[in-house]
C-alpha cells in the first residue's frame, strides 16, 4: 500500500500562536538560526516567526541606505543598535531613514553602540521621531573624546524616555587601563560627564538610571525631584568624597525608589555612607527591594530606615578586600584602602534593621573575624529565615589560625541547617594560604599567587 502525502497543516502549525511563540523561543535558545529556517517552512510558521525574526535590527551608518531594514520588518522591530560612522556630511540624511523611524511603532529601545563621534542633540532627535521609544543606551569607549551634549531651547519637550542606561568600556588590555585610569584621576570629573544635560533633562520621566559614578552629575542630580525613579544604579570609580550627605540628599528626592545599586570603587572614601546621622531630611526608603553598597559604615543610619520588604541586601567588599590585604600595587595605587567592617560593627547594623525581615531572600556580606562571628551567623539565621542565597565572605586577622577556620566551619554548617529555604551558600574563609607569605620546608616565603 503506497503512502499518500500528507494533506492539510501539520501538528505543529495547528498550534496556537501562544503555544508557537513558546516554542520557537525555547528553540531559539537552543539554536539562534532556528527561527530562520522555521520561518521558512510555511506561510503559518512564518507569520508565528517574524517578530522573533526581526525584533532588533542593525543600523550602520557608514552604510546607508544599505543597512537600513527592510519593509516587512517595520512592524517588529523593537530595538534598534546604531552603530558605525557617517561616510558623507548627510548623516541620517542619507537614505529614507528620517521617513522610516516615524513608522517603526513597535521600537521601544535605541541602543547607540560604538556611535564614532557619540551622540549628540541631533541625532538624538532623528531617532526619538519614533513613537514608542522609551530606552536609551549608549555603549562606547569609556576613554573616546566627546563633544559636550547640549539641549537647545525648548528641546526638552521631545524627550519620554523612562529608561537610560551608560555603558563604558576600555578597549586595551587590562595592564592598560589601569595605567590609563591612573593617567586620568587627576582629571576633574565634570570633564567626564559629558551627557549632564541630557541626565537632567529626563529627571521628571526616568524609572531606571544605570550609569557609572563619573557619567552622573551627583551633586546637581541631588537638587530636583526624582519623582518617578525606580532603579538608581552607580558603577565604576567614585570620585565624590568630600560631602558625606550626597547620597543621602540624592536619595531624598526619590520617592520610588526599588533599587539601590552602588556598585562603587571609591578612590577617595573608606568606606560607604549613604544615611549620615543628624541629616535633616526625611528618608524616603519604604520602597525598596534591592541595596548593594561596598565597604559598609557602622555608623551609617541608611539601615534605620530599610523596609521589612526589603528582599536582597548586598553589604560587600568591592574591590575585594584580598586585594588590599596582598598590598597589591595596582589597587593600591588606584583605590583608597579601605575599612572593612568587623563581625561585632557587622551584627551591630544588622540589628538595627527594624522589623521582621521574612521577606530578605539574598544575603551577601563580607566581614573581618574578631571573634563574634558565630553570633553573626546566629542572628542571620534567625533574623532572615527565608533566605535562599546567602554569601559571607570572612577574612581574618593578623595571627589567625587553620584551627580557628575549621570550628567555624563546623559551627557554620549546623546553624545552616535552620533555614530550610536555604538554595545557595557561597563563602570565601580567606584562608591561610592565601597569607602574603607562608610557611614551605620550614623556611618563610612570598606569596606569588591568591586564591580568588
């Protein structure tokens, strides 16, 4: 008997369109040419595949119009990368671009990436003529020159972006950047800040701001209102270390605050302050969800004023504090040295927290040993008892012991046990071998490598 062929849509094309899109993302992730070769099986397969298909698009500027995207992907796409350099004086002139952006009604992210010259007012306004776009992103090289961005008058009115995100890369190799970095402190940091107008403009729209330290104007951020801000995030170097109250007053003028991420390297400052006691303003922390500070200060009153909502805590030593501990001249040479805080001060701030805080479900600290660290871990389990990520990272002091590191251990793993929702533990004990000499047949030597 002869089989005959197979009449009418397959299984899979009877799918609906939910069941389809769930599975050509799970295919997708397996096999990112999936989707192509999916959307050209049949007509039904297609029509499931074309927003996957053209969701982001390209522009490279050194090739217009060749690059700009075709027809039928006008309706998908919904992050766009601009990338490259103009070849002629007619910048986005030079195509049917300025026709095509309006008509792009999906686009929602505009990601600058490698932009040659960075970005300006200009080109700015040719890409915000598309309707929906609320994210921003740049990505360039953190050490390129770049003109000044300014605003003409009445240009703000054109801005709705909720989203702006700055990412700064340095292009050399590691030893490199370093030198360079170290080249460049001396510089004042409102050089930096190129992008000021652009920050300031967007302070009655924005819900996420993610930016190095030395690409947002801290100081004169911290005189407007903020009233949409949801996530504040602060990487890199951090040169502000003459006012203590700076974030305290930043702070103040974010409501909505959810996040608080101060992935900070301080080149000045030992230790991180957000809350100074005796400042004459009203905290406004009720919101958040998320802190991550470096290198926590005891004496800090940030920790009066967390909710009991609060879901992950993050009081950690960035740049990690063996670095300092191995007197390595590349660190030393760039960072301040800092304080990192005892187990007793530790506990002491912990304890501040007020409320029962079962919601906190990531724990990450880091700690010198004096002798109260098991009262630590005793207080975080019964103060936190649905956590499910904890990480400690203890570094002990001038004189301490392998013993001493192995009872803690053993006193560690039974107070674990207590947290049943407990998924991860992750700790760093510092070791004695990680000592910046040790003991080899019988003779005292340098130390040439860490464990990280």
């Amino acid at each position: 008997m002869s089989a005959e062929p197979c009449k009418g849509p397959s299984l899979l094309e009877r799918l609906n369109d939910d069941v389809l899109t769930l599975i050509l993302y799970e295919s997708v992730a397996e096999d990112p040419c999936a989707v192509t070769t999916l959307s050209l099986t049949s007509k039904r397969l297609r029509s499931v595949c074309l927003p996957t298909l053209f969701e982001k698009a390209t522009l490279d500027c050194g090739r217009l119009p060749d690059s700009e995207p075709p027809n039928v992907a006008w309706p998908y796409i919904r992050t766009m990368d601009i990338t490259g350099s103009f070849t002629t004086s007619q910048n986005f002139d030079a195509g049917s671009l300025r026709q095509i952006i309006p008509r792009l009604t999906a686009l929602r992210v505009i990601r600058f990436v490698h932009f040659q010259w960075g970005v300006t007012w200009d080109s700015l306004q040719s890409v915000l003529a598309a309707p929906n776009v609320h994210v921003l992103e740049i990505e360039e090289p953190f050490s390129a020159w770049r003109q000044t961005f300014t605003i003409p008058d009445g240009g703000q009115s054109h801005f709705c972006l909720t989203e702006f995100v700055y990412t700064g890369h340095y292009p050399q190799p590691p030893r490199e950047s370093y030198r360079m970095a170290m080249r460049k402190e001396s510089d004042p940091v409102h050089n930096w800040c190129y992008l000021n107008a652009l920050i300031l403009s967007l302070h009655q729209t924005l819900e996420v701001l993610r930016v190095p330290s030395v690409m947002a104007p801290l100081p004169v951020m911290a005189t407007v209102e903020w009233p949409r801000l949801r996530e504040l995030t602060l990487d890199g170097d951090n040169y502000y270390g003459d006012e203590s109250a700076l974030f305290s007053r930043l702070c103040a003028r974010m409501p909505r605050l959810r996040v608080l991420d101060l992935h900070l390297r301080h080149k000045f400052h030992s230790q991180t302050i957000v809350w100074p006691s005796g400042v004459p303003l009203t905290p406004s922390f009720g919101n958040l969800k998320k802190v991550f500070l470096p290198y926590p200060d005891p004496n800090d009153s940030f920790y009066l004023h967390l909710p009991s909502t609060l879901q992950h805590l993050h009081l950690v030593d960035r740049p990690r504090y063996y670095h300092f501990k191995a007197e390595r001249q590349d660190v030393l040479n760039m960072y301040a040295r800092p304080d990192l805080i005892t187990a007793t001060d530790l506990l002491r701030t912990l304890k501040q927290l007020q409320g029962a805080f079962t919601s906190l479900q990531v724990l990450e600290v880091a700690f010198e040993v004096d002798g109260h660290e098991r009262a630590l871990v005793d207080h975080i389990v019964t103060a936190f008892p649905n956590l499910q990520l904890l990480q400690l990272h203890w570094y002990r002091p001038a004189g301490g012991s392998a013993s001493d590191i192995e009872s803690t251990v053993r006193s560690i793993s039974q107070n674990l046990s207590a947290l049943h929702s407990l998924r991860h533990f992750r700790t760093y004990f510092n070791p004695c071998e990680d000592d910046d000499t040790v003991t080899y047949a019988g003779e005292r030597r340098l130390r040439r490598s860490l464990t990280l």
